[in-house]
C-alpha cells in the first residue's frame, strides 16, 4: 500500500551527535557529507594539539600520547601550524 510521506513512521534515529536528527546542532548532517564530520574533528584536534605546544614545555611525545597520535602525525600537525602562519613555539 502506498502511504503519503507524511503518514509513513519514519524513525528519527540520529546518531552520535544527537540522539534525534530534528534536533541536531549540527548545520549539515554527517550523512550528507561522511567527510565532512571527521574533517572537522580532526581541524579541532590540530588546534589542540598545536595550542598545547605553544601553551605548554611538552615534549612531541608527551602530546602524541596525549593526543594518541603517531609522533610522525604530532610533527606535521606542527608544521601545517607554521604554515599557516602560528608558531610552535
């Protein structure tokens, strides 16, 4: 039998960011885009990663653990930070 959408029960699920999807604080959602989330994520945790270095006397092994990186992956962060203009330092 064919439904009209509005009758159908259509189950507003969401996901890991908000346990419905009408009320999302997200301004696109992560199924539009599965890059898009994971982008984001990981630009927050290079500010962090790069803010901490600068704040704090840490070691790049100190923040790779911390972070739970590669150290490899701690010193590019570092330096697409300083290419973009902020010191490491």
């Amino acid at each position: 039998m064919d439904t009209l959408p509005e009758y159908f029960p259509y189950k507003d699920d969401g996901c890991e960011v908000s346990p419905t999807c009408l009320r999302c604080p997200l301004p696109q959602c992560k199924y539009d885009d599965p890059g898009w989330l994971a982008r984001v994520r990981r630009d927050l945790r290079d500010r962090q990663v790069v803010e901490a270095r600068r704040c704090g006397d840490v070691t790049i092994g100190d923040l790779a653990r911390r972070f739970g990186l590669s150290v490899r992956t701690v010193h590019r962060i570092l330096g697409k930070g300083q290419e973009n203009g902020k010191s490491d330092a």
